[in-house]
C-alpha cells in the first residue's frame, strides 16, 4: 500500500483528554478535519478519507469526546456545544498547527459541531462541509414547526435516564442487537451497524454518546447564532429519516457566505458509508473551488 493510503491513528490532548485521531493522506496536504457523528467512530470517513489522500488532502478524523476512551468524561454537561468545538481546535492545533486553518467536514452530530465551530471560529476555516444535518438553530426551529418534530422522537427517549442504556446496552454481548437493528431500520448496512455498535459495547461510551443529545437542553439561550460566512456545502440526501426536507430548507439563511447544496437520491442517512464516491466528489470539487 502506498505510504499515502497507509494511515495511522494519533493522538491530541486538550486539558486532561486524550483523543485518538485517524490520519490518512500526505502530511504536507492541505489538511481536512473530519468530524464523525453518533453512534460512529473517526474510522467511518475510511473510505472518503481515502479518496481525498489519493488526491493530494490531508485528513485528520477525530474519535470525539466520549467516543475516544481517554476521552469520556462523565455527566452531560460535558458535552455541551462549546466543549465539542474547543475539542476540535485542539485537535487542529496540535496536529497541523498553533492557529492553522483547516477544510472541515461533518456528518450527523459533527455537521452540529461543524456549524458551531464555523459560526464561532470561521477565522480557522478554508470551507465547511456539513453532511445530513442542518444548522443547530434550523433544526431547533423545525422541531417546532415542521414534521421534523415526529422524526426526532429518538432524541427525546434518549433523555430519559438510564432508559436508553438499558434498551440499547450490549449486556455483555459483543455489540447491542437492538442498537443494530435501530441502525437497519433508518438503512444503515448490517456490517456497517455492526461496526458501530460493537463501538459501544462499553457501557461508559454507550453512556457518553447519548450525553451528546442530553446535553442539547442544558445549553444555556443566547442570541441568534452568527451566520457562517466561509464557503459552504451542505448534502443532504432524500432516504434521511432522521433528518426532513423542512429542516434542510432553513440552511441558506444561516450561511452569508459562498453557499451550495447538494441532494444525493436514493441514499439514506449514512451518506459517508454509503455514498463514499459521491460524496468525495462533491468535496473536492468545493475544496478545490475554494483552497483558502
């Protein structure tokens, strides 16, 4: 295997976390922040990442906090919004370089983060890419006024303490049959599922990555997000039965800056495992529009 393609996993430290870090690609390439989403690991941007290392990009996908085991501190305040951010710049920051300016990318909950840490820090952004999901304050406004509210009933159950560990745990199992079959149903591949929930096998990080949806209500209100003003895709595809059309049609009124969107048919949630080239192709067409 080329040395490019032969990737290797790394470390960044933030305070007293340790959070293990997928690399793939040349290390003088411009470099790619792939940030992952529930219930995955960095390891599910493989086959995009690969695709961009063949073309000369540098990618970085971060296990997350809770997702990383030296990385899982409890409660859910934890992880809160400003935390998940901060994680990434550090990651950046050790990694690239002090202040260094990055493509990201994100999917599912890191599309949340990647919207956050654009609105906050676009100072430190060639471009974003946000996969599946929309801004944080256009899916909160769905929520309310779409039928986006029926699709998200998930991340209301996941609330509940306690109840969703016992529902979803593995019990000693090698991965959770039950978390596997909730991944099927929304079109999720059984190996893929499977992966993914073997990920969780460990109560702690079963624990802290639905700390992730618990920590969405214990922000604190603040006033309308700024809008993001670097250049921006954003994929959605029309099997998403998490996320609705609604909720996506609210995007462009939180981007001031260059703005495209791309819809894959046919494709469920899981756009990274399912769609690798598709995908790969629409960002280094963006990369590419936009070096920074």
């Amino acid at each position: 295997m080329s040395p490019v393609l032969n990737g290797s996993v790394r470390t960044a430290t933030r305070n007293d976390l340790i959070f293990d870090v997928h690399e793939l690609g040349p290390p003088g390439g411009d470099p790619v922040l792939l940030l992952h989403g529930f219930p995955q690991h960095g390891d599910s941007w493989h086959a995009v990442a690969t695709r961009l290392a063949e073309r000369g990009y540098r990618t970085l996908a971060p296990d997350q906090r809770g997702y990383s085991p030296r990385a899982r501190p409890r409660g859910r305040a934890a992880y809160r919004g400003r935390e998940l951010v901060a994680d990434a710049l550090a990651v950046v920051d050790e990694l690239v370089g002090p202040g260094a300016r990055v493509h990201l990318v994100g999917h599912d909950w890191g599309a949340a983060v990647a919207w956050q840490l654009a609105a906050r820090h676009g100072e430190r952004l060639r471009s974003l890419t946000a996969v599946s999901v929309p801004p944080p304050a256009a899916y909160l406004r769905s929520l309310l006024t779409t039928r986006q509210g029926l699709a998200s009933w998930y991340v209301y159950a996941f609330q509940l303490p306690g109840l969703p560990e016992r529902v979803l745990g593995a019990g000693g199992a090698p991965f959770s049959r039950r978390l596997v079959a909730m991944l099927r149903r929304t079109g999720q591949s059984r190996a893929a599922a499977e992966r993914d929930a073997a990920g969780l096998a460990d109560p702690a990080a079963l624990a802290a990555a639905l700390n992730w949806y618990r920590a969405m209500f214990t922000e604190k209100p603040g006033g309308p997000a700024a809008p993001v003003t670097v250049p921006t895709l954003f994929v959605w595809s029309d099997g998403d039965v998490a996320l609705t059309r609604q909720s996506v049609e609210l995007v462009h009124e939180h981007v001031a800056g260059p703005f495209r969107y791309a819809e894959l048919r046919g494709v469920s949630h899981w756009i990274p495992d399912e769609a690798p080239d598709q995908l790969a192709e629409l960002l280094l067409e963006h990369l590419s529009e936009h070096p920074g």
